[in-house]
C-alpha cells in the first residue's frame, strides 16, 4: 500500500513539475487536502510531502513562468501588505537575532504566504466557475469518506497515507486503529492532522460553494448536495468554531440581501435567543473536560500575557510557541496541549511576533474582506457574498488558532477569490476604457467629416 501512495504522490509531483500552471495548480489543491502536514520525508528540519508540493510549483512557476509570476505578484491587490507582513518578520528577526530565528522565519513566511502567491499566480488562468467544477467529485468522495469515519470511529486512509512517508509527526498512533473520537463527541480528521484542521477545511470548502450557489455556477442539485455533505461533514469534525462560523457566514450572507427593517427584526432576534442561551452556555463550557474550556482559553491568556511583557513588541521570536516554549519544558506533557493548543492566532503571534505580527496578519485579512466585499458587484449575478471567505477565517483563526498548516486551505482560497475578482476587475476596467477610447475616435470622425449643404 506504501508504494501505491507514493506513486500517487509523485503523480501529483510530476502534474506540477510538467504540466501547465492549471494543471499544477489543482494537483497542489487536491494534494495538500489528499497529504496531511504530518507526513514527513525529514524530520528535523520539517520537510513535509505536503510542503515540498507547494515549494516544487512556486519553483516551477517562477523559473518557466518568471514574467506571469512577477505579474501576479505587483498587480495584487494586497502586495503593499504582504510586504507589511514580511516587514513585521525582519523586525521580530532583527530585534530577536540568531541564525535559527531567521530560519524560522523565513520558513513561516514562505510556508505560509505562498499558498497565496500560488493561487493568485493560477487565478490569472482559472475562474472560480472552473474551479468549483473540477473540485466537485473530489469534494463529493471526501465527504463521502468522512461519513464513513464517523460511521466506523476508524480511518484507514489517514493510517496508510502517513505509513508511507519516511516519519510521521502527527497525535495519533499509527501502530493502532485511528479514531479521533473523545468520549460523547464524534470527531473526524478525514485525511488532514487533527479535527480542528479539517474543521478549517470544511469550513473554506462550505463558503466555496455557498458562493457557488448564489453565482449559479453549478447546477442547482449538485450544488445542494454538496452542500449538504459539506454541512453534515462539519458537524462529524467535532470543530465547533467551524460550525460557528458557517452559522455566521450564512446569517450574513441572509442580512446582507435583506431590507434595513428585516435586518434590525433579524438581529433582535439574534440577540435575544444569544442572551437566553448564554448562562447555559458558560456554565456547560466552564465544567466541560473534553475539548476546549472558556478556563482553558482563560489560562491560555494569562500565560500568554506573561511572556508577551518580555517583548510586547517586536516578540519573542518566530515559531518561539513551537520551538523554544516546548525545548524549555512549558508544555507539561504529550497528553496537556496547554501550549500547543494556544486557540487563538492572536495568543500565537503576540508571543512569537509581537503586537506588529498580530496587526499586520489582521491587517492583511481586513483588506481582503474589504477588497471582495467592494468588488462582489463584478458578479452579475445579485447578492453573491464573496467576503464571506476572509471574514470566515478571521473568525476561525481568531477562536482555534494554528493548528496542522489549516492556513494553507484559507490562503489557496482567498487567493483564488482575490486574484480572479482582480483579473475581472481589470478587464472591466480595459473594457471600458476601450469602449470610451472608441467612442472619443468615433467622434473624431464625425467632427472631420465635411458639413452636408442643404438642397435648394
């Protein structure tokens, strides 16, 4: 089974290496939802299957397809704040200098960004339209295979996939049968490392298709369908801030093609069923020993606060959560994910990178938001919520954090959605500045044409 997957894997190698940007492109999609971040060719440094298939297509593009790769890059409209965000980098290397610091950090913004840079480079020859389509099948048997966890608490895929690479660097033991159920709560991982990673996943893959159906770019059955696989999906992920987060998105996306008194009625509605359940809520979240606690994330900030005083600035260092807190014993043991469930980017990167790494990683994800929702009128089709995406991930990041490269799905999307509502933008923008040019010649011509004298 090991060599079956590995020859899977080097397919969807060699589609990025020899096929075209398109072509790549969904082989990097499909393989890094396919190859989890936990199966590794090395371990220290981390070289991932999964990392090697996104560095092998930016390599590939940049060198067959320099002029395309440099385009993407300065008509994006977010290129002033990735370079903010690699600024915030340099500062947080400078002012906590080693050699490993700058390793660090030069990998967590590769790692991360790059998916960005992949789709927005891909988007240029891609629709969201094509997109939804070539992913559909895929989608529709992924969701079908996490039915089927859910249904057995085993997951053969996950155990022979990581079995085949050379390390693994994942929470389950691959010696054993893989059930990320815990106790009373279903969990599925499908084939991504933890609940919460797919959680993500979903998550993106639901708004991806949400806007799918408000555009009409599918047919309308198969578009429900997969929604509601999608949905079921998310509720078996056990990921309650993915839940969430689609409830919001959806609530959202409904006021927003709604009249002002529907929206205020709506929100009044919203606030008086939230005020009912909130002592509930609180009491159930303060006693719950399975999963997340609010006196979890509570602790999580006092520790947080605590090491965020030795550089509030400029932080500790990238990766410091990952790498230094673990090497100086802070996580207790294997069993309490004390630090290694920090749930909340903003814990993460006020101790890794300070208050600048938090502002600029926000402020990239507000820009994004305000870039789709100005420009989602360049869909004819009305009421099409593309800033549902941005404001999704803000939403999951801020409340579960970091966890199994999950900001790789809502880079790749985001960047698909930014870089094909830019490439309509600008052919809006062509257009009527063809249309004005005509225009201005035809009156040119007229005007020299010779005055007609009337007949006597």
């Amino acid at each position: 089974m090991s060599a079956i997957v590995l020859l899977v894997y080097l397919g969807f190698l060699m589609a990025i290496l020899v096929g075209n940007t398109t072509k790549g492109f969904f082989a990097l999609l499909m393989g890094t939802i396919l190859f989890p971040c936990c199966a590794l060719f090395y371990e220290n440094p981390s070289i991932s299957g999964q990392i090697v298939l996104l560095y092998a297509f930016i390599g590939k593009e940049y060198l067959m397809h320099t002029n395309e790769f440099k385009k993407a890059l300065s008509e994006s409209p977010l290129k002033l704040f990735l370079l903010l965000v690699a600024f915030s980098y340099a500062l947080t290397t400078v002012f906590n200098f080693s050699a490993m610091n700058a390793y660090y950090a030069i990998r967590d913004m590769v790692d991360l960004y790059c998916y960005f840079i992949a789709a927005s480079i891909a988007s240029r020859k891609l629709t969201l339209k094509a997109v939804s389509e070539s992913m559909y099948w895929f989608v529709f048997f992924m969701c079908l295979y996490g039915l089927y966890e859910a249904a057995t608490n085993t997951n053969i895929l996950y155990k022979v996939i990581n079995l085949a690479f050379p390390a693994h660097d994942g929470w389950y033991n691959l010696n054993s049968s893989i059930n990320a159920s815990e106790g009373w709560r279903i969990r599925t991982i499908i084939t991504t490392k933890h609940p919460t990673t797919l959680g993500t996943l979903l998550m993106v893959l639901f708004m991806f298709y949400w806007n799918a159906f408000q555009s009409k770019a599918i047919s309308y059955m198969k578009n429900i369908a997969i929604l509601v696989l999608l949905g079921l999906n998310v509720i078996l992920s056990g990921s309650r801030t993915s839940l969430a987060c689609v409830a919001i998105v959806l609530l959202y996306s409904y006021m927003k093609t709604k009249g002002a008194l529907m929206k205020i009625l709506f929100v009044g509605m919203l606030i008086f069923s939230a005020s009912y359940m909130v002592s509930y809520t609180v009491e159930h979240l303060l006693d719950n020993k399975d999963g997340s606690s609010i006196m979890l994330r509570m602790t999580q900030l006092a520790f947080s606060l605590e090491k965020i005083k030795e550089s509030p600035i400029w932080g500790n260092g990238s990766n410091y959560t990952a790498h230094q807190i673990k090497d100086e014993g802070v996580r207790f043991n294997d069993d309490d994910e004390f630090i290694g469930g920090l749930e909340s980017v903003a814990f993460i990167y006020l101790i890794d990178r300070g208050l600048l790494g938090v502002v600029t990683f926000y402020l990239f994800w507000l820009m994004a938001f305000l870039y789709l929702r100005k420009n989602d009128a360049l869909f004819e089709e009305r009421g099409v919520t593309m800033e549902i995406m941005p404001m999704g991930i803000i939403i999951f990041l801020t409340m579960s954090g970091l966890i199994g490269n999950n900001t790789a799905f809502c880079f790749l999307f985001s960047g698909l959605y930014i870089g094909c509502i830019e490439k309509k933008r600008l052919e809006r923008e062509e257009q009527l500045e063809n249309e004005k040019n005509a225009k201005k010649n035809a009156d040119a011509e007229t005007e020299l044409l010779p005055e007609t004298l009337p007949e006597t």
